[in-house]
C-alpha cells in the first residue's frame, strides 16, 4: 500500500473516507431533507395567501384577517410532522457496519460480522435532538400565532425559528453516522488486538490536527487538552439525566461536524503486525491446493498490503501532516483566519529558527515551508487556504 505523494494517509484508508462521506450525506438528506420540504411548503403558502389577502410583503397589518391568517399559517406549521427517528437509527448502524467493515480490511484482517448495535447514547443522542427540533416547529407556531400585527417581515422573523429543526436534523444525522462509524473502526481494532490511530482531515480544525497520528491503546483516551491553537476545550455530551457533562475522548468526532476517524494500528513493527493479522501463507497454501488461483491472487495482494501498512509509520507520517497544514494554512472557511495564523506563529515559535531545526513531531522543516510560514504571518493571511489537491 502506497500513500500517495500529496496525502500521508494510505489510498485505502483515503477511498474509505470517501464512502463515509457519501453515507453521512445521505444520511443527512434522507433525516432533513423531508422536514425542511415540509417547512418549505407551509412558508410557501404563507408567501402567497399573504400577497392575496394583504398585497405587498412590508406593508403592516392587523385585525381579524390577520389573526385569521396567523392562525391558519401556525396550524400549517404544527402540522409538519417531524419523524426522522427511524430514518437516523438506520443510518447509524449502517455506519456502524461500515466502519467495521472498513477497520476490518485497513488492519489487513479478514471480513467477519462484528455486529451493528448502536450505542445507548447514539440513541439518547437521536431522541433529544428530534425533541428539540420538534419543540422550535411549536415555537415557531406559538410566535407566529401570538403576533397582534406584523409585516410578512415579521412574520418570515418568527419562521427562521422553524429553519433550526432541519438544521438539528442534519447536525444529529451527520454525528451519529460519524459517531457510529468510528465506533465500528474501533470495534475492528479491538478484534484484531490494534490500537487506534487518529486520523484527520488537512484542513481539519486547530484541535483535530493536534491529534492526528496520535495513538491510543483500545479502552484508553485521547488527550483532548493537546491543541495547535491557545486553548483546548473538553469534549461534552448529555447524559442519561440530560445534563451536559465532560466525557473522555475515546475516538472522533470532536466536535459536530468533525469528520476525523480512527483506525486500527497495528505498528510499523512488521513482525508483530504480521503476528496478529490473519494467517495468510496458510489461505494461500489452502487456495493454491484446491486450485484456486483467484483465491490465491486475492490472499496474496491482501498479504502484501498488510507487510506494507505494517512497514508505513502512519502515526509519524499523520503528525508530520499535519504541522504542514498549520504551516501552510490549510483549513475550511469555517474555522478563523486569526485561529490559523495564531496557530502557525505559535508552531514556528516551538520550530525555532535554526537551520536544521525540528518539529515537534520531529521532522526537520525545510526553509522553504518556514518562509512561507513567515510571509503569511507578516501579512496576517494564508494565500492558499484550501488543500490543494484532489483529495476527498
Ligand atoms: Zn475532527
């Protein structure tokens, strides 16, 4: 297995990626898209009915035909049915399938069911974000409801409130599949004795990159205080008694919308590794003997892609990574133009400015990559946010 030359993370693990991706838009279609349909055709009749009853959009109104028209439109908005429960716990052990599925074949390992049973909290998890969606759609009801007078302004204001269940929705489906999927990973990992290695995207968030190429033994934690940024913050969810509390992080995601995973690492100790992998001389022995010769090829490509992952020091080549994407400002639109610059000052600093001076994660920086750095902080903005290739 060859990493290619613009990503440190192998081609396998890379397609892997790609399907994760694919699964949790679908699921995020498949959970919001009928919710936000539905809002969608109740403001479309309240666009209409309004323009009929009361001409133009800013002009005030108020009285009986107003009241009546509130009152039509919040029973409109109550009724749209917000149901995505079944819809999420179906993406979230397809995901959970997945990620083992997945863990199974980057550990060289033969396929075997590992189970799909989500987690407790995955369901918890989908139930409170439904309530809560299902609450903004009466909320949005209520405020429209209430409204004594108003332009069609006003009311478009009270409806935004409804645009958040969706916004839920999605956010719910994209965590779970994540959740899930990495939940699979490390199920996969714990099967073939691994530990687990972070792997984040290049443009992931000052946080997720400081953990990228760290490993962990199975059942222990990630450090959630290591940083490129000023501060760290603990990662939170809600427990059984609904209270928001600091969990240990044992695997990604971070934060919503993380797309980091894990993945079994068995060492770039080619021995050991080879050791607790499957027995592959003995499937090619036993295909060659019965004549199998497509069995045999198969068993002989997955041998020498386990002695390859085994010699790959994944976890050095991912923190090497991602000090890169630091010093080059990779990151999505989302994450502050400051956070990235302050990061990058704050790495070079650590680098120092001696000419065989080393990373943190110990690679000797070249001066063109430090000067490029430089010139970015002196401006105060990275010329080339984006990753440049064609990864993903
Ligand atoms: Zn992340």
């Amino acid at each position: 297995m060859t990493a290619p030359a613009s990503s440190a993370v192998p081609a396998v693990i890379l397609a892997h990626d790609g399907e994760a991706i694919s699964l949790e838009e679908a699921a995020a279609t498949a959970a919001a898209g009928p919710v936000r349909d539905a809002l969608k055709a109740a403001l479309s009749w309240a666009h209409v009915a309004w323009s009929k009853r009361f001409g133009k959009p800013a002009g005030l109104r108020s009285g009986e035909q107003f009241d009546a028209y509130t009152a039509e439109l919040a029973a409109r908005i109550r009724a749209v049915g917000i149901d995505p429960v079944a819809v999420l716990l179906d993406f979230a052990q397809r995901a959970r399938v997945l990620g083992a599925d997945q863990g199974l074949i980057e550990a060289g390992a033969p396929r075997i069911d590992l189970g799909s049973d989500v987690r407790e909290e995955t369901r918890r998890h989908i139930d409170e974000a439904v309530g809560t969606a299902r609450a903004k759609i009466a909320e949005a009801a209520d405020l429209v409801e209430g409204l004594e007078r108003g332009s069609f302004k006003t009311i478009n204001r009270q409806l935004a409130v409804a645009d958040q269940a969706g916004n839920i929705v999605e956010r719910t489906a994209r965590t779970v599949t994540n959740d899930e999927l990495n939940e699979g990973l490390a199920a996969a990992a714990d099967h073939v004795g691994g530990r687990l290695v972070w792997i984040a995207e290049r443009d992931a968030c000052v946080m997720c990159l400081a953990l990228s190429g760290h490993v962990i033994e199975p059942g222990d934690a990630f450090d959630w205080r290591l940083t490129f940024g000023a501060k760290a913050y603990p990662p939170k969810d809600y427990n059984a008694a609904g209270e928001l509390v600091e969990i240990e992080l044992e695997r990604p995601p971070r934060h919503p919308y993380c797309r980091c995973r894990v993945s079994p690492w068995l060492g770039h100790d080619e021995a050991a590794a080879r050791a607790v992998t499957h027995d592959w001389a003995e499937a090619i022995k036993e295909a060659d003997a019965k004549g199998d010769t497509v069995a045999a090829d198969a068993a002989r490509r997955a041998a020498a892609a386990a002695r390859d992952s085994a010699a790959f020091d994944l976890p050095a080549a991912l923190r090497r990574e991602a000090e890169r994407s630091i010093l080059n400002g990779y990151a999505l639109p989302s994450e502050s133009e400051r956070i990235r610059v302050q990061a990058a000052d704050r790495l070079l600093a650590r680098i120092g400015a001696g000419k065989n001076s080393r990373s943190p994660s110990g690679w000797q920086v070249p001066a063109s990559v430090k000067k490029r750095a430089e010139r970015a902080l002196k401006k105060g903005t990275f010329s080339t946010r984006s990753v440049p290739t064609g990864r993903k």
